[in-house]
C-alpha cells in the first residue's frame, strides 16, 4: 500500500503533469493510465532485467484494468540506445496494432525511459506515453522533462526529441532491488541539484548521507521530490533550452559525455561519469579564480561518501577535447562549460582556455 504520496506539478501549460512520489504506488500505475482520455492500449516497454522485477506485474495490473497490453522488452544496458533498437520498436508497435489512442508505459532505468520517450515521440508523429521510473537516476533526473533520444556511436543523446510524458509514477519502493552500482549511479545526479541550486540541499545531503545509503525510505522520498522539484522549477522555465537556464542542469555533462563515448558506453555508468564530470567542471572553474578549491572539495568529500568514482580513466586528451566539441552545448565548434560561481550556482561560460580544460582533465587523472 502507498504511503507518503507527494505530487510535484510540472507547470508546461497544456502539457503540464504531476509526478507522483510514493512507496509502494507503482500498482497504482493503472489508475493513472485510466485518467488519460481514450486510451485501451498499452504497449509496455522495460528492459531485460526489470521486466522479471516490475514490469511484468505492471503489465498484469494493466490487463486486470481492462487494457489491450503489449509488454516489449530491450537488451538491458546504454547500448541498446540505439537506432537500430529504435526500428525494432516501431516496427513492434506497428504489429500490436498501436495507434494514437494508445500509450507507452516506460518502466525501468533511464534508458528504456530515453528509448521509450523517443519511440512514443515519433512513432505516428507522435503518441502519449507515461514515465514509471525504477533506478534513482532515472527518478531525480531523466524521467522528468521531457528529454527523450538515443546515442550515436560518436555523441551521446545526439538524436531525439523533447517530448513530455502524460504522467510520472515514482515508487522509491523499486530502490531496494537497485544494485549498490546503481544506486550510487543514481546519487551522482542528486548531488549535481544541490552544486547548481541549492546550497542548503547539498548541506542537508551531507548530514543524512548515512541515511540515503542505506536507503531510508522516508529519507529516500524527500530526496527525490525535493531534486523533481527542482527539475520541475528549470523545466517550467525553459522547456527547450532557448534561454540558457536549462542547460545548467548540465554541470558535469560535457566532460561526463566524452568520458562515456571514449570508453565505450556501458563501460562507466552515466552516473559514475557525471561524478568524475563534476570534479574536472569544478577544478575548470577553480582554475578559472571563479571559485575556491573548497568547493571542489566539499564535492570530492560527499562523492566519496556516496562511493563514486572521481578519478577520470586513462584517455586520450585531445581526443576527449574534439568529443566535447560535439556537445549540444557548444557553438560553432566552440566549447561551452557550465562551471560553478560558488556553491549552490553554476553559470554557462564560453571562451574558455583550452589550457585550462587539458589541465584540469590532467589533474583528474592524476586524481
């Protein structure tokens, strides 16, 4: 039974929706599924670990409602973002009969929620789909937004769409079957809201970071609402990244992007390298005089805590450079960083040093 149910509002005028945060409240997906006009059919997307775990009741759940359900299912893991994943998902929706009076009901980690979300955006131009998040990432950070794509082999999310879920439904529940990996993955993002908005988040992360570890349950809850309500406040603000806000929700990323695609994706989590992202950012912006190295290290001590890596692996410098010029974040060629002023605000910054970047990659491999 759910208890302690929160709803965060995403204020996007026609497109608005709640995020329900609960534990326990994932079989109470259904209900909201039935709260969204005309719809009899499902088409449930999870991938080859969850579906055993959450999606496969789901889907059951779903019947019992009186849905036509189609439960599909992905190799687990970042390579399955991908293109050729994508064809195979229409080409499934088109034989289960799926038309616009049908939704696609994501559960599992960010990937299938990325893959989902861009299948429900362009399959028939276009058809809803709702958001039952199941790792942390995907619960504090890409759940929520709209963001939906995949990866080329040389730039992560270069392809995709914004494209808005009709519903969240977040059960912290799901958190107790998450891999310690995974888990801690999913921190690194948590603890990026409390560096870019709020100081006195981050504080309160390092005070109870004993409890999230061990993954309280009330803890855990108030955790994520509090990061969905900040996404939830820049989303409202710049939905498609036209007024430069939203980007600040990508501290860490450039380096955290050129880290995946270098290494292979699926090599080092998403989380794991917007650890080690935020650590080459804030020694950037160090560097820069923009803030003290107390910044930097207050990160490095409450990362630690969370058990990610900070250390940047053995690659290539330049070639992390020219990766990093591919960025969505940059213009015409040039590099663009979201850097620290001080702890609780990042800005967007260009012309930034070249030297300073080679420097700061090389100091996080020295560790």
């Amino acid at each position: 039974m759910a208890v302690s149910l929160l709803h965060v509002p995403v204020d996007l005028g026609d497109q608005s929706y709640s995020i329900e945060i609960g534990s326990g409240n994932l079989a109470q997906l259904p209900a909201v599924v039935q709260q969204l006009a005309d719809v009899s059919h499902a088409i449930v997307i999870s991938d080859s670990e969850v579906r055993p775990l959450y999606a496969e009741s789901v889907s059951q759940s779903l019947e019992a409602a009186g849905l036509r359900v189609d439960l599909l299912e992905i190799a687990a893991g970042e390579s399955s973002k991908a293109a050729e994943t994508v064809a195979h998902l229409w080409n499934a929706l088109l034989q289960a009969g799926a038309d616009r009076f049908s939704v696609v009901v994501a559960v599992g980690g960010g990937v299938v929620g990325d893959l989902a979300g861009f299948v429900a955006a362009s399959y028939a131009r276009g058809i809803r789909f709702v958001q039952a998040p199941t790792t942390l990432l995907a619960q504090v950070d890409s759940s929520v937004g709209g963001k939906v794509g995949i990866n080329l082999a040389g730039g992560k999310n270069m392809v995709g769409a914004f494209w808005q879920p009709a519903a969240v439904v977040i059960d912290t529940e799901t958190l107790t079957s998450l891999p310690d990996r995974q888990f801690s993955a999913g921190l690194a993002e948590v603890v990026k809201y409390g560096v870019i908005m709020d100081p006195d988040f981050f504080s309160l992360l390092e005070q109870q970071a004993a409890a999230i570890w061990e993954r309280d349950a009330e803890t855990l809850r108030s955790v994520v609402a509090h990061c969905c309500q900040l996404k939830a406040e820049v989303v409202a603000e710049d939905e498609r990244e036209t007024s430069g806000r939203r980007a600040i929700l990508n501290y860490g990323h450039t380096f955290c992007h050129a880290i995946e695609a270098l290494s292979g994706y699926g090599t080092i989590l998403h989380g794991e390298a917007v650890s080690i992202g935020m650590i080459c950012a804030s020694r950037l912006a160090a560097s820069m005089g923009r803030i003290e190295s107390a910044v930097t290290d207050r990160q490095l001590a409450l990362l630690a805590q969370f058990q990610l890596p900070v250390q940047l692996p053995d690659l290539d410098v330049e070639e992390m450079i020219q990766l990093m010029r591919r960025d969505k974040k940059s213009q015409h060629g040039e590099l663009r960083f979201v850097l620290p002023a001080s702890l609780g605000q990042v800005e967007l910054v260009e012309g930034v040093d070249l030297e300073l970047v080679r420097s700061a990659i090389q100091e996080s491999q020295a560790g």
